[in-house]
C-alpha cells in the first residue's frame, strides 16, 4: 500500500528550518533526498567546486527511466536575512500567523519546492503512473553566481545521457494572485562600468585642462535620451539604469583626472548582448570629445541573455491546469529578473510558475496557507495531464 501523501505545509516548513543562505545547503538538501528515497527517486547529490567560487551542493532525483522526462527545477538557497532585528518573526523558525507561513525562502522558493514534491507524493499514493520519468534538479547557487548549480548539474545531465523534456522552474512569478502569470522567457541582463579619463587641472585654468565628469555626464546622457526600444509581444521594452556615478573628488577647486559611472540593461529578445554593446558603444563614441584627448574604458559583465520559449504545447499544458484550479488562464510573461531557466531553455522546453512575488528577498518574506495549497493542486493538475500525454 501507497504511504499517505505528504503535506505541504509540514514540507515548507522543514525546509524554511534549514538556514540555508547560498551557497551553504544547511540540510536542505538532505532532506529532500531523503523525502524523494522514500517515494522511490534515485538520488543523486552533486557538489561542484570551482576556483574562485564556493563548492556548491546540488540534487537531481529521477523517479522512472523512460522518457519523456517531466523535471521541476528550483533553489533551495535563500538570500541573506540582512537585519534579523527588522523581521517580526525569527526568519528560520517557520512559523505561523494569521493563514500565512512566515520565512526566508517561504516563496522563493522553498514553498514551491514543498508544493510540488507534495503533489508528487498525491499523485503516487492515489495510483498515479508518469509517461515516462519525472525529475527534480534542486541547487543551492541561484541565489548567488550560479557558477556550481544548474549549469554545471545540466552538464552532468549531458554526460550521463540524462535527457530533459519539459521543465517547469517553481520561481515566484504570480504578481497580484496565485496563478495570474506564467513565464515562458526572461530578459537579459548586463552590467558594464565606464570610466572617462580626461586631464587633472585647476578649475581656474580649464584651458589647461580636461574635465572627465563633462565628458561622462554627456555620455551619460546619450545612453537614457532615447528608449532602446519599444518592446514587443512577449517582452516589455529593454531599460538602462545608471546606478552609480563616482568621482571620489574632495577638492572644490580641482578638475579630477576620472571619472567612473555604472549602469544595469535588463534587454528583451531584441537584442543579444553583443548588439547590445554595439548599441552601447556607438552612444558613448558620439557623446565623447575625442578632440581633447579623453578617452573612456567600458567593462562589462553579462549575467544572463535573454529569451524566449514560444507559447506551444508545454506551455499550454500549464497554463490549463493554472486555469483548472484558479478559475482563469494566467498571462505568459517575461519580467522580473533571471532565474536558472536560462541555462535550462538550451536542453527542453521552460515555464515558470509560482507562488506571489511579493515578499521575495524582503524582511518577513511569508506565504498564505491558501496559496500553499492551490500551488500544490496547480502542481497535481501538471502531473495529472502530463501523465495522461
Ligand atoms: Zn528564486
């Protein structure tokens, strides 16, 4: 006889307990290993180290060896608490008041991971029988550089023939209510620092000098002038956002010899990274006077392209049983910003759905009961019609 399923409540909560800041697992990975032995996973643990970068653990569980191979894939690190003393509650203590779970990780995304592992366990007490093989590949480095995680657990995938057929990453993208949006891409995002070099010199003499912060504020300027575009059917418009402009000049009667400024570009599908630079560069030329002798240097570090998985079967799929539990088919979105699918769009096809945003990386990060419950019957209702093809 089937083991009565597991809760989802008692799951989140076990987990919320593991204080498991990345890149430390804090036990939470062991206890989903343990909790998917007993319904029948073959358990894979996988630390990763490289130089420079934290060692990493990391979990794939595989229940079944045919295919297709249906896979949900999430993080079981959490970001820092940052002032313990601002949260009302202890943030890894899990506990619960007025209908909510209160913690670090309650919606992104230890709640989600409970939800579906949960479902899975419904499914399977009540007789249920995969097409195929269902899979979970948890990491504790979403959080952080994501160097040891998923990149590195899809490139074991690769070398063991381990195939992917349809993932569904439990990232929190519902906005306003449980279910409302459904990604199926992300936007890319870029972050680069300029750094104009004019000519050292006293303000009373700036002929005799090259005033670095002019050069820059003009470039500065050309880069938010105009949009970068318009966006598109599935993508909002591209943003530039400068977020720091430093000179580190004391002196009020000193013309600095640098001048250093930092921006972000979350870009949609209409642009690659290497366009973007172009674009980029192009603005930076035409705003710099060159005649005087400046010149600038632009560093930039590119965490993640963008893209797009068509709307097609998969993300049908969920966005029927979505419409099954909640009532109304949720939006296919791409905002927010990165998760782990960008690594995973390059094996199979992605979506993302989970719990309220709301609260992610915020003090007193908590989850309603309700929602717990719903994500968990929105989970079953994937399983339900994957299995029946
Ligand atoms: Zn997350």
């Amino acid at each position: 006889m089937a083991p009565a399923p597991l809760d989802t409540l008692d799951l989140a909560r076990g987990l919320i307990r593991c204080p498991s800041v990345t890149p430390a697992e804090a036990g939470s990975l062991s206890l989903l290993e343990e909790v998917l032995s007993g319904l029948g996973f073959a358990c894979h643990r996988l630390p990763f180290a490289e130089e420079d970068s934290p060692e990493v653990d990391n979990l794939f569980a595989r229940l079944g060896e045919a295919g297709p191979n249906l896979c949900f894939a999430g993080h079981t690190d959490v970001v820092p608490v940052g002032d313990p003393a601002d949260w009302s509650v202890d943030p890894f203590a899990a506990e619960l008041r007025d209908g909510c779970l209160y913690g670090r990780g309650a919606v992104d995304m230890k709640g989600s991971i409970a939800a579906f592992v949960a479902a899975v366990s419904a499914f399977l007490a009540e007789g249920g029988k995969p097409r195929g093989s269902l899979s979970l590949l948890i990491t504790c480095d979403e959080e952080g550089v994501a160097i040891n995680g998923t990149r590195k657990v899809l490139r074991w995938m690769r070398e063991q023939g381990e195939q992917l057929d349809a993932c569904l990453v439990g990232e929190p993208t519902s906005n306003a209510r449980l279910g409302d949006m459904v990604k199926i891409g992300r936007r890319g995002s870029l972050n680069a620092e300029v750094v104009v070099a004019g000519t050292q010199g006293h303000t009373a003499y700036p002929q005799l000098a090259d005033n670095p912060v002019h050069h820059l504020t003009r470039m500065l300027a050309a880069l938010v002038n105009e949009p970068l575009d318009e966006g598109n059917a599935h993508f909002p418009p591209s943003s530039l956002q400068i977020t720091s402009v430093d000179v580190g000049n004391a002196a009020t009667n000193v013309i600095p010899p640098k001048a250093t400024a930092r921006f972000n570009v979350r870009f949609n599908d209409l642009y690659s990274s290497g366009s973007l630079e172009t674009w980029l560069r192009e603005r930076l030329d035409g705003a710099i006077d060159r005649a005087r002798g400046a010149g600038y240097e632009m560093a930039i570090r590119v965490s993640g392209e963008s893209f797009l998985c068509p709307p097609g079967p998969w993300s049908d799929l969920v966005s029927a049983a979505v419409a099954e539990v909640t009532g109304a088919a949720p939006e296919l979105g791409t905002t927010g910003g990165t998760s782990d699918a960008r690594f995973i769009k390059d094996h199979c096809a992605v979506a993302e759905l989970g719990l309220l945003n709301a609260t992610a990386h915020k003090v007193d990060e908590h989850v309603s009961l309700e929602d717990l419950t719903a994500l968990t019957r929105i989970y079953r209702a994937v399983l339900d019609r994957h299995a029946a093809g």
